[in-house]
C-alpha cells in the first residue's frame, strides 16, 4: 500500500477541528477564571446548613 497526500477536505477539517478545540479551551479558560474571581472575592460564603429537629 502506498501513502497517499491528504485530500483537500481532510486539510479543511482538520483546521475547523483545530478552531473548535480552541474555542472550547477559551470557553474553559474562561469559566475557571470567572470561577476563581468569584471565589477570591471576598464576599463568597458556603451556605449554611442547618440541622432541623
């Protein structure tokens, strides 16, 4: 079997699929830094629980 140069539509989804990987590590790059200023923020509280008897 002999290699063969990769077709046109294979280049083409293989830099959509680079361009979605990239969104989604922003899109998580973002959550976590949302998530981390929230937290560090001062004013961030676990809720409390109360027992009921």
């Amino acid at each position: 079997m002999s290699i063969r140069a990769e077709h046109e539509i294979h280049q083409r989804r293989k830099g959509r699929n680079v361009g979605v990987g990239l969104m989604l590590a922003g899109f998580v790059v973002l959550v976590l830094a949302l998530t981390f200023v929230k937290i560090t923020g001062g004013d961030f509280e676990l809720p409390r629980i109360e027992e009921s008897q």
